[in-house]
C-alpha cells in the first residue's frame, strides 16, 4: 500500500542508538537470575531431561512397530505378543513422564513469571521513588519514558526471557536429533536442515518487516485506540455525544480502521497467498523426497520399516526444532532494539541525571517553625535560553498565611517547584530554617508537605474515604524504600492469620467464600469522625452521603457503582485530604478555580483559620480570595514586583491595587 511504502531514509526512533546484542543478552539473563533465584537452575535442569524425551519416545516406537512386523512373520505369538506389551507399556510410560514433566516446568514457569514480575516492579518503583520530578520532566527523558511505555512493558521482558529460556530448551532437543542423523542418516539431516532454516529466514524477514511497519505508523495507531476509547467507553462517550463529536470520530476511526485492515489484509495475502504456499510446495516436495530416500534404504534393506517412521519423525522435529529457535530469535531481536534502551534508560541514564543533580542526604523529621528565605534566586529550565526566575527574593515566615498572586507565566508555579525540591540547578538560595533546600533528602523532604497541585490529579483508582487518607497513609510509609517484602501476598491482609484462611480457601477451591469476604464491594470500612469533619469543611458532606456506597463509593465511572466528580469537587475533595493529614507546610497552587467565587473565599478562610500552627503558601489567579493573607507577593517576569499585606497594597495603588479592583468591578 501507497499509505506503507517503504521509505529508505526513515529511521526508527527506537534504533537510533548503537547497541551490542550479545550484551543485552547477558544483561537480560542476569535480570532473569536476579528475578528468579535459584528456580531458574532447578528449571533449565528439568528442560534438559524433558528435551531427551521426544527423541526417545520415537526411537521406543519405531521398535514397537519393527517387533509387531517380526511377530507376523516369525509366528512366535505368544513371545512376540508379551514383547509388545512391554513395548507399548514402556512407551505409555515415557509419554506420562512427559505430561508430567511438562506440567511441573508449566508450573515453575508461572512461579518465575510471578517472581519476575515482582522483581520488576521492585527495580523499577524503586528508581522512579528516589527519582525527583524535575529530572522526569525533561523532555529527554519524558519522551523516553513514553517510548519505552508504549514499547517495553513488564509483559515484553518476560515474553523476551520466555523466548530466551524456549531456545535453550529447543537447542538442547536440537543438538540431540542432529546427532543422531548426522551419525545415521546425513541426507535425512540436509533435508530437515533446510527445511528449519527456511522458516528461520522466512520468520525473521516478516518480523523485520513488522518492527518497520510497528514504528512507521505509531501515531496512526494510537489514533485508532484513542478513537475507540472515546467511542466505546461509557463516560467518554457521554463527553463526546454532548460535543457533538460521535460522527467524526467514527468516520475518523472507521478510516483509520480501514487502512489498518488493508494493510492487515495485503500483508496477509502476500504471506499467505504467495510466499507460504510457495514455501508449502516445497515442503512437500522435500518431503517426498525424504519419504522415497528411507523407502529405498528399507528396501535395500539397510534400515527397518519401524526406522523409516523414526528416522522421518527425528526429520520432522528437526525442522520444527530449528524453525522454533528461528521464531524465537525473530521475536527477541524485534524487541531487543528496546530492551538495550530500557536497560540503558533504567541503569545509566536516570541514574545519571540524577545523580548530576546532586541530590542532599539530610533527613528531617519536621519542618515546624521553620522560616523561608529566598536570596537572589535565578532559574532557568533545561534547554531554554531565558530565565524564568530572575533575581528573586523572598521571606516566608513560620506559621504565616502566604499568597502568592500574579498572571500566567510570571513564575509563581516554577517557584513552588524550586521550593519542593523538584529541580535543584538552580542559582542563588532556598532555605527552609538554615538548611539550603538542595541538601536535602527529596522524598523524606517533599513527604513534609501537603501539596495541591495547579493540575488536579483524579484519584479514580480510590474509594472516597481512601482519597481521603492517602496522604497520612502515604506518610506512614515513605521513611522506608519499596522492597520485594512491599509487594508480597499477606502484606495485603491484616495479619498472618487472615492471610493464612485465605490461602487454605484458595487451596480448596473456595472462591464463593474468596469472593464475599475479600473482592466484593461493601460498606466495609470504619470511617472515622475527622472524615466527616473535613467533608462538612469542604462542603461535600450532603453529596457523600447521597452516593451509591457513600464514603466507600468508587472515584470513577469505570468501576461499579462508581461516579465521576466535577472540577470543582475534586479540588474540595482534595483540600479535605489535606485538612485531614495536613504536612507542616501547606501548598495549595489555584486551589479554587474550579469553585465560584464564594465558595472559594470561605475555603481559603477555612484553611487559613484552621492551620494557624503550620505555613501555609496558597497561588492564585483570584485576588479577592486571599485577602486574609498576612504577606501576599506579586510576581511578574519571574520576579516579586510587590509585596505586603492586602490593606498595604491597596494603598500603594499599584499593580496589586489595580488587578484587585478590576476584578471586584467584574464580579459586581
């Protein structure tokens, strides 16, 4: 198709990097022994026996037929009849073995699989935790990131490893039937030999041709599954029928279907109309060939009947032993453009950039009573040419109600990043008490506050009540780093006992029991009197308890009896998450723009009284929200242009005085 043509300059993105196979290899292979501890050996031993078996069991069989052939013609019944039996009993026997065998390395495989999967997650959430935000917002590293999500997911690595692990075992069972033809039967060998490699070179051509065309229409398919799902799931699609969009997207979609169906069906055609029925034609011609070899040697009586069906059963497996191998490398070396990349991003490059950033080691319990200096500060994001903080100083004293006001671009939201701890190249000082914000340990550090950020984030994994708590639960855990132990089973339970009924539950098959005491939705957990308090602060207490599950009701659609909340919700929600756990500094960045204006003064004023004890810094858009606030500052191009209390900065009649009054005149 015109939509595919090859075109000889396009490189993927994904193979722009030199790398070494064989090093990816290794790296992969010790990622499997890290991942799975001893198993693997007991695995790769039990492959090894399980790989003598075909070769044996053919061999069994082709004398089982000889001794029946002899029994007609000897006329020895009786003897030849009870050699029989024990051949037929002895080969029903190896087959068992081999049902059996295969079922123990089916079950250790998944055991693997679990284990690789955890240790996945481990080495993967433990990088990503110590990793500061600034150094994932990076456009290198972002977009990095993204590739390696749509092209190097947990399932990928496995799958690579799974192929890894088959080959070992397919080359094991090889080795043994190219022995035993090279030694019998050399012409048999050549036969099945080109027979695997043709599948070989067929399979890595068209996996060649898939990685080309996987990269070449990236953005074309994720226009297709972006489609879709606004099509096809329930609450995108309400959005996108009150837009009026339904019918461009279908026709959207249904174009874009339709070249992905064309280009599924000329592929197809090409394979399995020409190349495969070519490659058919001559499979049979050489088996035909191999067939007459054998019947000739029976003939001439240099080998059996019961050999010719073993020596063409060794040519079949052969040939399937290779091809297999062959299928095997295709779908590794597809992926391993990624995986060297996944090995270097996770291992070199992230580690590297944080590093460069040189991040503190001081550890602090509280940040109470500690003051804010901010002395001559100036910041610029990587790869751009202007500052977007230029020469600022500030003061933000202990206990005090802060606001921070000024238009789109002034800074006001870089600075709040500068002062989690987000990006530490900065010039100049941040000091919270007398330790310079760089110094410190950044997860320790940012787990001292209580952060709503300008762009809301929806917790539509969570239960109202979960929403709530999930500051003061995520405070619990953040002095320990994620381990392996984090992600056990009964971690899940709430204490050995409960996990160990579970367990014996699980064991006997009881998952009507499973079902209702641990998976099934139910008004289950205690929610405690200061849930209800912040929820009346908030003015979601009437809507709660109006929902299907009150305060264990689902925060998305997605999930029964799940509901989806407004803006404006959602940002009460989460000032109730931080009126319940609040940190010792409060950072609220447009905490109310989603609220009318009324609304949004009685909150400000509620966080204000309510957190009298701990520094509170609120970024705002309106003016007449924090008026209460002991110090508001002004920022524009970056830097403060005003600063003093509401009534102070009235008075001056300045670029506070005149925004404020513009906007009481637009509200009135």
């Amino acid at each position: 198709m015109f939509f595919f043509k090859r075109n000889k300059k396009f490189k993927p993105k994904s193979v722009t990097k030199k790398y070494n196979i064989f090093s990816t290899i290794i790296k992969l292979i010790k990622f499997l022994y890290k991942g799975s501890g001893g198993l693997i050996i007991l695995y790769f031993a039990l492959m090894l026996i399980s790989a003598t078996i075909p070769i044996l069991s053919s061999n069994l069989f082709a004398r089982f037929l000889d001794s029946a052939i002899l029994s007609v013609h000897v006329g020895r019944l009786l003897k030849q009849t009870l050699i029989l039996i024990v051949f037929y009993g002895v080969l029903q026997i190896i087959n068992s073995l081999f049902g059996i065998s295969g079922s123990i390395i089916n079950y250790i495989w998944l055991v693997i699989d679990k284990r690789l999967w955890k240790y996945f997650t481990v080495y993967r959430d433990n990088l990503v935790a110590k990793a500061r935000k600034g150094i994932l917002e990076l456009p290198e590293i972002a977009s990095e990131y993204k590739l390696l999500e749509d092209k190097m997911s947990p399932f990928d690595i496995i799958r690579t490893i799974s192929n890894l692990v088959n080959i070992f075992s397919q080359f094991i069972s090889l080795v043994m039937v190219a022995f035993v033809l090279l030694i019998k039967m050399p012409v048999i060998f050549i036969f099945g030999l080109t027979l695997g490699l043709l599948d070989t070179i067929l399979a890595y051509i068209r996996t060649k041709e898939s990685v080309y065309i996987g990269d070449a229409s990236l953005n074309f398919i994720r226009r297709v599954n972006r489609s879709w799902w606004n099509i096809n799931t329930f609450h995108r699609l309400l959005q996108t029928k009150s837009l009026g969009l339904v019918k461009f997207l279908v026709k959207h979609y249904g174009k874009d279907w339709f070249l992905g169906e064309e280009l599924n069906l000329s592929r197809t055609k090409k394979w399995n109309l020409k190349i495969y029925v070519v490659r058919d034609i001559f499979y049979l011609f050489i088996h035909i060939l191999t067939m007459a070899y054998l019947v000739l040697k029976a003939i001439s009586k240099v080998i059996t009947i019961g050999q010719i069906t073993y020596y063409s059963s060794l040519s079949g497996q052969l040939r399937g032993y290779i091809g297999s191998i062959g299928n095997s490398l295709a779908n590794i070396s597809k992926n391993m453009y990624y995986l060297n990349r996944f090995f270097v991003f996770w291992e070199v490059t992230l580690p590297q950039k944080e590093q460069s950033m040189k991040s503190g080691t001081i550890v602090v319990n509280s940040l109470l009573n500690k003051d804010i200096k901010v002395k001559d500060l100036y910041f610029k994001y990587p790869n751009s040419k202007h500052y977007a903080l230029k020469n600022l100083n500030l003061f933000l004293p202990a206990k005090g109600n802060i606001a921070i006001v000024g238009h789109n671009g002034a800074g006001k939201t870089t600075f709040l990043k500068l002062l989690l701890g987000h990006y530490i190249n900065y010039k100049g000082n941040i000091k919270v008490g007398k330790i310079e914000v760089k110094d410190f340990e950044y997860s320790h550090y940012l787990s001292r506050f209580s952060i709503l950020p300008q762009e809301i984030i929806k917790f539509n994994f969570a239960t109202v009540v979960e929403a709530i708590r999930i500051d003061a639960l995520s405070r619990q855990i953040v002095d320990k780093q994620v381990t392996k132990e984090d992600y056990d089973a009964y971690k899940l339970f709430k204490d050995k006992q409960e996990f160990e009924k579970f367990a014996r539950n699980l064991e006997a098959g009881k998952y009507k029991d499973i079902y209702q005491e641990y998976f099934k939705d139910k008004n289950h957990v205690k929610v405690d009197k200061k849930v209800k308090q912040v929820l009346k602060q908030v003015g979601l207490y009437e809507f709660v308890n109006k929902l299907p599950n009150k305060y264990n009701t689902y925060l998305s659609p997605d999930f029964l009896g799940g509901v989806d909340l407004s803006m404006g919700q959602w940002q009460r929600l989460h000032i109730a998450r931080i009126l319940y756990a609040p940190g010792d500094i409060l950072i609220l960045d447009e905490p109310t723009s989603a609220i009318d204006p009324m609304a949004s003064f009685k909150l400000i004023d509620t966080i204000f009284n309510t957190f009298k004890d701990r520094t509170v810094i609120i970024v705002s858009h309106r003016y007449s929200t924090i008026a209460k606030a002991d110090i508001i500052y002004v920022f524009d191009k970056g830097r403060v242009v005003e600063f003093g209390s509401h009534k102070e900065l009235i008075s001056k009649n300045g670029v506070y005085s005149k925004a404020y009054k513009e906007e009481m005149r637009r509200l009135s």
